[in-house]
C-alpha cells in the first residue's frame, strides 16, 4: 500500500469518527496557541502495558516524527535538545534528531528529521511531516 492510498484511508476513517464523535463536546480537542513552544497532538489508546519501540503509530495530529528507540537510528545528533508538548500540557524532552531506516514489506524508507524521546511509549510517524516532502 502506498502513502498515498494509506492516507486516503486514514482520511477516509477519520471523517466517520468525526461524524459518530461530532456531537460529543469532550471529544473535540481545542488548541490555543502559546508562547513558541511546539504542539505535538495525538490520539492513543492503549493496548498494551509494555513500551513497543517497534510500533510506529501514524500520526495527523502531531508535529514531528518521534522515536523511542535509539538503536533506530541510522545517524543521531545528539547534540540537539528541544522540548515538545503534548495535547495535555504534558512536556518531553527532545535528546537528539537524526535519520531512522524503517523496512516495510522489503522496501527500505529512509525518514529524516526524527526526535529521539525516551518518554514516549511508541514511535510517532507525523503525517504533516510526510506530506511536506
């Protein structure tokens, strides 16, 4: 499947939950920008109690591809520090940003600009950030 068709899909998926969820005000999630700090949204349910570093959920809400497995990564600067919020208010600290090799289905992807988070309990795949490409 391509990123193309995987998206369309998601699209697709997410306007029915829109239309089943439209109704319930708790559901909608409201964003007020503050200062310069970073936004990262996402939606996550969780299934398991164990962190899955290799797990990469699809993300359109949130702003950057994140990892949470250092041994993922082709290259790592880990001079880099930044600091990303949650929907929640929650902050987490970037620790580095480098290039992660991922291989689906025999097909080698390289993703560049990846925040290494140790906090997070799975990776991040940001959809804006692919879309920008």
């Amino acid at each position: 499947m391509s990123i193309d068709e995987l998206q369309s899909s998601l699209v697709v998926h997410e306007q029915k939950l829109q239309r089943v969820c439209s109704d319930d005000e708790d559901q909608v999630l409201k964003v007020e920008k503050e200062d310069e700090d970073e936004l990262l949204l996402m939606a996550y349910e969780e299934l398991h109690e164990d962190k899955r570093s290799d797990v990469w959920v699809l993300d359109f809400g949130c702003s950057n591809h994140i990892c949470v497995n250092q041994g993922m990564f082709a290259s790592l600067d880990t001079t880099f520090s930044h600091v990303v919020k949650l929907g929640n208010n929650t902050e987490m600290k970037v620790i580095g940003k480098g290039v992660v090799k991922l291989v689906l289905k025999g097909i080698s992807c390289v993703i560049g600009n990846v925040y290494y988070v140790l906090t997070l309990k799975n990776n991040l795949l940001s959809m804006g950030q692919l879309q920008e490409k």
